[in-house]
C-alpha cells in the first residue's frame, strides 16, 4: 500500500470525479427522504497542495487549477467550484479566495449532507485514516472504518435508509483492481440492486478497459452509465494516465443529459493542447 492520494489531490481525474459525484449526491436530495453515502476508498479527505507531496507532481496544476478563474461554466462545475471555494475559507484562517486546500469525496459529500443524512468512510492505510480520523473529529454524522473498502460492500449493505450512493474509488496499483472491483460491484448488487455505485477507473491502455466493459456487459449489474474524459490521445502510452472514467449504476434520471453538457466543457478546458476526447454510454439497459 505506497498509494498516497495526496500526489493526485485536485487533478483532472479527481475533478471530474468529483463534479459528477456532486451531480450524484444533488439527485439524491430531490427527495426528502434521507439516505447513506459509502465511500469505500476515502484517502484523507482534506489535501493542503502546498505539503512538498502535492507540490512534487503539482498535478492539480492541471485540474482545478485550470478552473479556478473561469468566468462561465455549466451549473454542475459551479457548484462544485463554490464548493470547493467554500472549503478554502473554512480552512483557512483569514477570508481568502486563494486556493490552498482541495476537499476530498468526503469532504466534499459532506458540505452537502443534510443533517438527517449518514455517511461511512472506509480507509486501510493506517497513516491515511488517522488524518480522516482528525478531519471528521467528533462528528455525528460521519463513522470512519479502517477498513478494507471491498468488505464494506458486504458489511454495511443494504443500508437501513434503503437510498444512497456507493463510491468505490481504489487506487489501481495493480491491473487486477479491475476484476476486485467486478467482483465487489457484483456482490454489493445483490445484496442491494436500488442503490447508486459509482466507481472511478483510471484510462490507460485501452485493451485493459475493453475487457473491464466486457466484464461488466457479462456480469448481473443493469443500468450501468460508464463516462470517460480523456486529457490524451487514447491508447498513447503503457505507463501515464491518458484520463479517467466512471461507472454509475443505476444513475439518476437525465444524468446522462447532464453529462453531455458537463463532459465537452472538461475537455475543452482539461485536455493538453486540445487532443482530448469524452464518451458516454450505457450497457444492460
Ligand atoms: C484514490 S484514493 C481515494 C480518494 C478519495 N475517494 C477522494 O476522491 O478524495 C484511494 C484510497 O484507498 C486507500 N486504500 C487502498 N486499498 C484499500 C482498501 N483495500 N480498502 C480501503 N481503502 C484502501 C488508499 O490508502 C487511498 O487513500
């Protein structure tokens, strides 16, 4: 376990992510009734991208940084935007607009949870969750496990609210990652088959996510959205990330016309010198 997402905070990966995780937790609150977010794979949920970890690779160069003055952009990136604006000026002392903190899924999910409404963060790497552990401190709402976040699939589904949303974001240090997720997602479904799962993956060969969509076309799961943006040309290189995607299962109604707006803005404004591209689809409708 070397994985530290402090090296990746605020990059373009996380930001789309996180906009459409932001996108997912909205339609859950068009009902008033309350649900349970899972985040499967936490990290530390507060990153400072001035530590000498996040300045070495300054990836969130080319993500937030990127959107941090932009003057126009569709709502789901304004939210998001104000979001994150907001989590600078909690955590910074003075009134600030300068961007020093980037707010991980939990923290993130966390400024738009209703009081009624719970969420559990599973973390394994023991240094990792000890910093969530001081994040969330003393709050009610939040319960952290340190935990392996697959185990949590069996552990904590279906949830006594019977809504909500199950991130599973790992940190794909091994290509097998792909088929644990197959695996977890297939369990976590038939134990729970209304709820909404999100899982990031990360693009870098292209024959490796052909058989993941493949896997997915085979396995129990329905209503599976799969988005993908794209910074690089696609199958460019063995060893960097030419983007990243996200499959949702069973998505909020009109997601998919949200992403068709949301997903050409990013490329315009993410992808190096303009060679990026996006797709949207679906499988076992
Ligand atoms: C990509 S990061 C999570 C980022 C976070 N979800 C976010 O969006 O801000 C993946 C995290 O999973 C943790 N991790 C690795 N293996 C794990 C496992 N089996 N169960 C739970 N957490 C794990 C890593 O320590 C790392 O903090």
């Amino acid at each position: 376990m070397n994985y530290r997402h402090l090296y990746h905070a605020g990059n373009f990966a996380d930001v789309f992510k996180h906009i459409i995780l932001t996108l997912l937790i909205q339609a859950l609150q068009k009902k008033a009734t309350p649900f349970m977010y899972l985040d499967t794979h936490a990290g530390i949920g507060r990153y400072d991208l001035t530590t000498a970890l996040a300045q070495k690779t300054a990836e969130f160069q080319q993500g937030i940084v990127k959107l941090w003055e932009v003057s126009e952009a569709p709502p789901a990136v304004v939210t998001y935007l104000n979001l994150v604006r907001q989590f600078n000026q909690i955590n910074q002392t003075a009134p600030t607009s300068k961007l020093r903190f980037y707010p991980g899924s939990p923290c993130l999910v966390k400024m738009l949870l209703r009081e009624t409404e719970r969420m559990i963060l599973c973390e394994l790497h023991p240094g990792e969750v000890q910093t969530l552990r001081r994040v969330f401190a003393q709050d009610k709402q939040v319960v952290i496990h340190q935990q392996d976040g697959y185990q949590a699939l069996t552990a904590y589904l279906p949830p006594p609210q019977k809504r909500g949303l199950v991130l599973i974001d790992p940190p794909f240090e091994q290509l097998t990652e792909f088929k644990e997720v197959i695996v977890g997602l297939t369990t976590a479904y038939r134990r729970w088959a209304t709820g909404i799962y999100a899982v990031w993956y990360p693009i870098k060969q292209r024959a490796a996510i052909k058989q993941f969509y493949q896997q997915l076309e085979l396995s129990p799961l329905r209503q599976i959205l799969v988005a993908e943006l794209l910074i690089y040309p696609d199958d460019t290189s063995t060893f960097g990330l030419n983007g990243a995607g996200l499959v949702i299962v069973n998505p909020p109604w009109q997601l998919d016309e949200q992403l068709q707006t949301l997903l050409p803005w990013l490329r315009q404004h993410l992808a190096i010198g303009h060679q990026g591209s996006y797709q949207i689809k679906w499988f076992n409708t």
